[in-house]
C-alpha cells in the first residue's frame, strides 16, 4: 500500500517544479540528480534511461527518495521515500508529455536530445511507490 500524497502539497508534483530524486551507488553512497517529475494519482514519477547513473542505481537497489521545495516558499516541501517501479510501456511519451509541461518544446527528442539519442537510450518511467511521506512542518 501506498503512503499518500496529501492534497495540501499535491500542486508540488503537479507544477513544472524540479525535483532532486536520489538513488543508491553500488557502494552505498547516495546520488542525487535534479529531474523533472509528474504524479499518476497514485506514484510520483520520473522519466530517466536504463543506461544513466541513477537508471543503473535503481536496477540494481530499488529504494529511492524524492524531494520537492515550492520555489514559491522555499520553507515549503514534499519528501518521498519508497521504492521504484521502472516501466518502459509508453516511457516515450510519457517524456513528450513532460517536456511540453517543463519547456516550450513539443518533444524532448530532437529539441532537448538530438533524434540519434534515443536510439541509445532505454527510456523507463520511474514510478515511486512511496512508503515514507515527509512534510514541512509550517504548511502541513
């Protein structure tokens, strides 16, 4: 079962605002990237490649964090924690999707990537199914 996102703080996931999503090294040690992130109504997601650092930590150890400050009020914030469920199934478009919400561009390759990428890559959804839910203590 899934902690939930309460409504209070739902607009963060729901607002083209960056996240910091970190995964776990192979020697333990945390990695933390900036990534773009959306919700399903039921996971926070993040598109990322099988073939990135963080695609390749989240193979390897599934347990991941999510954290998101309103740029607005920076005392404002949502942590995830849980685990990741990597989905390839619509991955492509699923990353147009958020690329046209983050950007003015109608689709991430070719505007943001060249085209060739993508035949590199191995684009995944990263579905959070989240255990821990941490709010900032003014605005819960």
């Amino acid at each position: 079962m899934n902690a939930q996102i309460p409504s209070s703080h739902l607009d963060l996931l729901t607002r083209p605002i960056h996240g910091v999503l970190t995964t776990m090294m192979p020697d333990g040690q945390p990695q933390s990237s900036l990534v773009w992130c959306d919700y399903d109504r039921e996971c926070a997601r993040v598109n990322t490649t099988l073939e990135r650092q963080k695609g390749r930590n989240l193979q390897n150890n599934p347990k991941v964090s999510l954290l998101i400050v309103d740029p607005a009020d920076t005392s404002r914030f949502i942590g995830i924690r849980g685990n990741a469920e990597l989905v390839q199934t619509d991955a492509i478009s699923h990353l147009d999707q958020i690329t046209r919400q983050y950007t003015t561009h109608p689709q991430y390759y070719g505007y943001i990537y060249p085209c060739e990428q993508q035949e590199r890559e191995t684009r995944v959804i990263c579905r959070i199914h989240a255990t821990k839910i941490t709010l900032d203590a003014i605005h819960k």
